[in-house]
C-alpha cells in the first residue's frame, strides 16, 4: 500500500478513512459524464474497491435516481456485508417529485437508501447540495439538519456531514457546529482555490475535510480537448488553455497532469480524503499508481505560476 493510503483519522470522528475515496457517480449518471456503464461492471468495481486498498466508498441518494446505491447494495449483499474498517457515506437529498427537503423527507431519504444498500446504519451521511433551500429552511426546526441531528442521536449514523457547492454557505453550516464532515466539489483544485476558506474553517473545529472532484469534471485528468469544461460548465471558458500549459508543464518532467492534480489534493493537511469518480475496476489500481509518482518542488512552483486568477474562481 502507498504510504499516502494509510488510513487517517476523518478530522474528529473516530473513522479512520485513506486519503482517497471512491467516487461513485459515474457509474449511474450517463447524462452527466457523457457514457454509460453496465451494471455488472459498477458492481465489479464496487467489489473492487471493498477488496482494494481504498477504505473508503462514496454514493448518494439521488445518483442515477438511486441506482448508485441498488448496485452498491448488490455488492455489499455480495459479500455478506461492508468488510471491516470500511467506510461507506451516502447523502440524503429532496423528494424527486415534489423537491421537499424536510427534516421528514430526510428520514424518508434514509429508508430508501438503507434499504437499496441493504444495511441497517451509516458511518456516515451527508446532507447533499443544501444550495437547493436557503439556509434559514435548512437549519430550521424540523428542517434537515436537525433530522440528520436526531439520527446520529438515535445512532441510525454515527457522523453527519455537509456535501455542496457554494463556499460562503458551507462556512455557515460549518460555523453551527452541528456537522462533524465537510465535502466540496471542484473549488480546491490546481485551477480553484474557491475552497481556501472553508478548509480553514472546518481545521480550526476540527471537522473532517473531504475533497471532490480534483480533475475539475475531466480536465485535469483527460485534458482539455477531451473535456473543454472545467467542473461540467461552471468555470470560466480561460481555464482550458491554463490547463493546457500546466499539461505542457507536466510533460516536460514525464509527470502525468492527473498525477499533479491528485496530489495537489492528497498533499494538503487540512483535506482527510479525496473523492474519485471511478467506473471501472482497473481504475483503482490506476489511480492509485498516481500517487507514487515523484513530482519536483520544481514543477509545484511551475504549476503554482499557473494557477488562475481569484476572479476566475468558481467560488
């Protein structure tokens, strides 16, 4: 196992998770990332990662309109249950019909995912996107945070978390205290620094950090003629040719651009995990490998130089 997979302490939770997540979304959102994967296939991949050197998986309610969890269920049922150590986090989300995001929609968000997963706990759940109601309705009495408040207390989960996008409003959840796990998505990347402030926050509380989305939705892994939209359309159009240049920077010192941008995530201290999106079981071990490759103090400045202005920032 690489060193930089020993399994960490999730800030002050008493899970220990690797410094990389399986990210689980593309195995059931064609629309999203442009391809469709068979099931047989994002079931094999779950087992993978249960028998890899990733202990830690995460999914959502709402991905592929549950069908992210139907096949992780699969695959834990599979295997007579979650292997020991392993961590498994979820999100609870609105009512697809009516976009009801109550405290008694997430109970209801908790059932179905429990049953499509087949367990009867969570290491820990996430309340997912909280930018779709105002922050008023989220922290409200009888609103979701204090129903995800309520099943740690009643020990249906052990952790809650707070998964978004908007930096100014994860700060406000983080600042309540309520939530022990933090998750952003494409804002701490080698093109956004959007999530400097929320790291900062959620180290100083000691809340478990987790980074999404490090490749930017592809473009730091396919590079930006596969994947000309940086974080599927929100960043600017300019971005494509700085990561152009850092690609070109990269391969002047035979160092994958995929590897840079994993590390530039895994190499932070105040990020605990970071969640890749995988599809494939060959993929695990492949994103692994990129945490050994050795990247020079020289090129970290390099890449540095090249990093987009703060107005260019998702934010």
């Amino acid at each position: 196992m690489s060193r930089a997979l020993e399994p960490r302490a999730l800030g002050r939770t008493a899970l220990q998770v690797t410094s990389l997540c399986v990210g689980t979304s593309p195995m059931s959102m064609p629309s999203h990332y442009g391809y469709s994967v068979e099931p047989a296939r994002a079931v094999a991949t779950v087992l993978a990662a249960m028998d890899g050197p990733i202990n830690f998986l995460d999914t959502s309610n709402e991905y592929g309109g549950g069908e992210s969890e139907r096949l992780i269920g699969q695959a834990v049922r599979a295997r007579g249950g979650l292997p020991t150590g392993f961590v498994l986090a979820t999100k609870v989300d609105p009512d697809p019909g009516t976009g009801d995001f109550s405290g008694r929609r997430v109970r209801t968000s908790v059932e179905e995912s429990l049953d499509r997963l087949g367990l009867d706990h969570l290491g820990l759940l996430h309340l997912h996107d909280p930018e779709r109601i105002s922050f008023e309705d989220g922290i409200k009495h009888g609103g979701p945070a204090e129903a995800l408040v309520q099943l740690r207390n009643e020990g249906i989960v052990d952790y809650i978390g707070v998964a978004g996008g908007p930096i100014d409003l994860l700060v406000r959840y983080v600042a309540t205290d309520i939530f022990d796990v933090v998750l952003t998505h494409n804002r701490y990347t080698l093109l956004d620094r959007s999530a400097d402030p929320l790291l900062d926050a959620a180290s100083r509380r000691g809340i478990g950090v987790i980074n999404a989305a490090p490749y930017g939705g592809g473009m730091l892994v396919k590079g930006p003629t596969a994947r000309p939209r940086y974080a599927y359309g929100l960043g600017d159009a300019s971005l494509a040719e700085l990561a152009r240049k850092m690609g070109a920077a990269c391969e002047q010192r035979n160092v994958s651009l995929a590897a840079a941008a994993l590390q530039f995530s895994v190499r932070e201290p105040r990020i605990h995990s970071t969640v890749v999106g995988i599809s494939a079981p060959e993929r695990i071990g492949q994103t692994v490998s990129l945490l050994d490759e050795v990247i020079p103090d020289a090129l970290w400045d390099q890449l540095r130089k090249l990093s987009p202005r703060p107005e260019l920032w998702i934010g």
